[in-house]
C-alpha cells in the first residue's frame, strides 16, 4: 500500500477486484461468481435412502407396536384413576350435600318451634299489658274517688 488510510472500493454487486476508485456497474449480471439475490436459496440435496433391511424393519416395526401399546397401557391407566378420582369427588359432594341439607331441615324445625314459643310470649303479653291497663284504670279511680 503506497498511501496509508485510503478506502478501496469495489463496484457494488459485483466480485471485482477493489480500487481506489471504483466504477459503477453497466448492469448486474445474475450469474457472476460471489453474487446472490436476496430471494435466493439453496437447493436442498435429496438424501439418498438407504437400502432396505427386512429384519431391522421387521424388528423397529416390532419395537414400535411394543411401545404402542404402553402408551396405550399408561393412557387407560390415567383414565381409570381420573374415573376413580372423580367417582370420589362425586361422593363426597353427595354426602356433603346430604349433610347440608338435614342441618337445614334441622334449622328449620328449630326456628320453627321457637316462633311457636314466641308466638305464644307474645299473647302472654298482650294478655299481661291487658290486665294491666285494667287494674291501673281500676287504682287510678280508686285514688282520684279517695283525694276527693
């Protein structure tokens, strides 16, 4: 390098060497070396299959149902313990449910047989408040005859 410092350019698009001054392309060829479009892509390379073996085909084929059927195996299991789960669940809401409702008629009964009782209070003291009145009405005249 005779100059230190210098940028050295290359026309853009292209594979050409870098200079200090670079020219402006004519054209873009598509089909230079080191020039890709941005839609561009690879090709990919078909794998070449292998030749087949009849008695590992045979036995992956074996394999295969085997762990089948465990994932079948584990699967039912998982059901069956969701079944049973929610057969427990379904009981003990039962029974909870039972439970609530004879508190409730339990309530019920009692409430009941307390309004009976207040019910009845309740003429007792009107019957009282009655009685009352009577023999107030019955003092008071009393006392007004006597401080005459």
């Amino acid at each position: 390098m005779a100059h230190p410092g210098v940028v050295l350019k290359r026309p853009v698009g292209t594979a050409k060497p870098f200079r200090e001054h670079a020219d402006l392309p004519t054209s873009l060829p598509l089909s230079e070396p080191g020039f890709e479009t941005r839609t561009s892509h690879k090709k990919t390379k078909k794998q070449a299959s292998r030749p087949a073996n009849a008695g590992a085909e045979r036995e992956a084929a074996i394999a295969y149902a085997r762990e089948e059927r465990k994932r079948e195996q584990a699967r039912e299991r998982e059901e069956a313990a969701l079944e049973r789960s929610r057969a427990r669940s379904e009981q003990a809401i039962a029974q909870l449910q039972a439970a609530l409702d004879a508190a409730q008629r339990d309530h019920d009964e009692k409430r009941a047989f307390i309004e009976e009782q207040r019910a009845a209070l309740d003429k007792q003291v009107t019957a009282e408040d009655e009685r009352w009145h009577k023999l107030e009405d019955r003092l008071q005249t009393a006392l007004r005859k006597a401080r005459k």
